[in-house]
C-alpha cells in the first residue's frame, strides 16, 4: 500500500482553488511552516488529514497548535520536518542535531521559498526537501508545491507543481 502527500510550504495565510485541486488526490497534507494562522492551517485541515510545523512568520496561537518541528513514520518512511533548516547551502546546528538524533529517511523543511531536493555531505542517506512557496508573499517568482508517493520505505515518485508565475 502506498501513501500520497501534498507538500506545502510558506503559504503566509493562502489557500486558493489550484491549491486545493491538487491536494485532492491525496492522502495527507504536510505544511513545512509559515502557514500564516490558524484560519488557514484549519482550511488546509478541512481537505486532508494535516500535519504541519510553525515557521517564523507564525503567531503565539499557532504555535501554540502546531509544534516548531515534527518527526514520524508513513507507509515506514521516517519523516523530520523543521522550517529554517538551512543556513546558505549547508544544514544549520538544529537540523542537523535533529537528523543525528532522529535519524529520518526524508527531512523536509521551507522558509527559503525556493525548490530543492538534494543530499548533504554529512548526511548522504536523508534525502532534503524542500517545495517552495505556494502562497502569494515573498520573493519567489513560481508558486510551487511538491507531491510525494511513499511506497515500502520509500520515496516511489515525487513532482514539483508550478502553480503561476508571480
């Protein structure tokens, strides 16, 4: 059996319908922080089963829902989710605190509001992602979103969704 994930990041308080037709065909939705309220962490909440980390831009009342970081098991992929993970192009001190002790097959994290899948050095077996931006603030110039297939361990297919031109 295998597991579909819409994978968002840096919303800032955005949900529109090309959001939700893509997280329709999904299992679950994993928000990577700088959801932008509780309003809108709870419309996310209303499509799919949700889990979601606080980012930077987030308030005292969603953080008070929604933890700084997450670490779980899907489909027997270990998952970590942190927002600022990433200082330049290297892992900041608590990410890497956190792989080291958690030790997940996928770190995902956001907040840079740019796209990117890739492998640290120190790190080699976590795969790192990142989906980008999808809501409508920041300097990205794509709103995107990921969607991720996790299938006996795990990732079987993963696809960047460009959403529009900003």
């Amino acid at each position: 059996m295998s597991i579909s994930i819409a994978l968002l990041s840096d919303t800032h308080g955005h949900i529109d319908d090309r959001i939700r037709f893509h997280c329709q065909d999904v299992d679950e939705i994993w928000h990577a922080g700088d959801i932008g309220g509780l309003s809108c962490a709870d419309e996310y909440a209303k499509l799919k089963p949700f889990r979601a980390i606080y980012g930077n831009i987030d308030d005292h009342v969603l953080r008070k829902v929604y933890p700084e970081f997450l670490v779980f098991s899907v489909e027997g992929v270990k998952v970590c989710m942190l927002h600022i993970a990433v200082n330049g192009n290297t892992l900041n001190q608590q990410a890497r605190d956190l792989i080291a002790k958690h030790t997940p097959s996928i770190f995902i994290y956001g907040h840079s509001h740019v796209p990117k899948v890739w492998k640290h050095h120190a790190f080699a077996e976590v795969l790192l992602i990142n989906p980008g931006a999808v809501g409508k603030h920041g300097f990205h110039k794509v709103r995107t979103l990921m969607k991720l297939e996790l299938n006996l361990g795990k990732v079987t297919e993963m696809n960047l969704i460009e959403l529009e031109q900003r």
